[in-house]
C-alpha cells in the first residue's frame, strides 16, 4: 500500500466525516486513583471513619485494623462511569486526598480515598487532523492496491501473460 500513498487524494469533507467517526478517540476523561475499604458491616465502615477522623492514615488502618494490604484497596485510576452510581457523582466531586464515607452501594458500605487525579485531556486540532489525514491515506492506499490487484486477475482470467499484464 505504501508504494500507491502518493496516488491518495484526500478531500475536506473524508476528513470531517472520519473526524467526527473518531473524535471521541481524542480525549480522555477523567480518572482518580482510589483507595478503597469495603464491607457488609456498619460498625467496621464507621471503626474505620473514625480511625480516619482521629488522623489515622487510610493504609495503615486497612493494614493494622482489617489484615489488608495495599494491593487490597488500591482500586487503581478508573472513570466515573467505571464506579457505582451511588458513589460515582461524590467521588468525582471531591477534592485530592479526600476521604469519602461511609457510602453504601450495591457492593457494600464503602470508603474511599482520592490519592490522585488524572485530568481529562484533549489532543491538539492540528495533532488530530495529522493523524486523521495518516489513516486515510493508508486506507485509501490499500484501496488503490486492491483496485490494481482485481485489474490484474481480470487481465489473467483474460488470458494475459505476466509481460502483457505489466505493461
């Protein structure tokens, strides 16, 4: 395909429409480390928040008052939409190194800590019509290939040999 690229033309328009195809590939949302304690019982959520209120750290009492390691309640960076709705909108509202809770969801009676914040981000115009116009020229590459390639198996049903079809 690439030996065919100086052959594309690329229109205005191609390039809106698969912009508007891809430009959800372009941004990011939003993301929040957490770190997160969940249980069943009510007394252990609120044990823990008031551990948390008398200054406590958030690991130290996962690790010394509940046997969990840090592997056990860092939840990672993840979206909103990848939280419970009954804590997504607090959570995301919240400011780093916050401590929410309890909030109970469908999984349980849950705490959590915002330990860092991703900002949403959004690729430059310039950056995402380079990289929209290198698409579409490798696509529209591989077409032109393959147009040549059905040429060349009609020239051989015809009964052309390989000197005839070259030229």
């Amino acid at each position: 395909p690439s030996y065919f690229e100086n052959q594309v033309v690329i229109s205005k328009v191609e390039i809106d429409e698969k912009y508007e195809i891809e430009k959800d590939n372009y941004k990011s949302e939003e993301k929040r480390e957490l770190l997160q304690f969940t249980t069943q019982d009510e007394e252990e959520a609120n044990k823990f928040m008031k551990l948390i209120q008398q200054g406590k750290n958030f690991e130290e009492i996962a690790k010394n008052y509940f046997d969990l390691l840090k592997s056990d309640i860092n939840i990672g960076f993840l979206k909103k939409s990848e939280l419970p709705a009954e804590s997504a909108d607090i959570v995301f509202k919240a400011e780093q190194n916050e401590t929410l809770g309890p909030i109970t969801t469908k999984f349980g009676i849950s705490i959590y800590k915002i330990v860092n914040i991703k900002s949403p981000k959004q690729k430059s115009y310039q950056e995402i019509i380079k990289d929209i116009k290198k698409k579409l020229t490798k696509e529209l590459s591989i077409e032109i290939l393959f147009e040549k390639l059905d040429i060349i198996e009609d020239l051989i049903a015809e009964g052309n040999n390989l000197d005839e079809i070259s030229k």
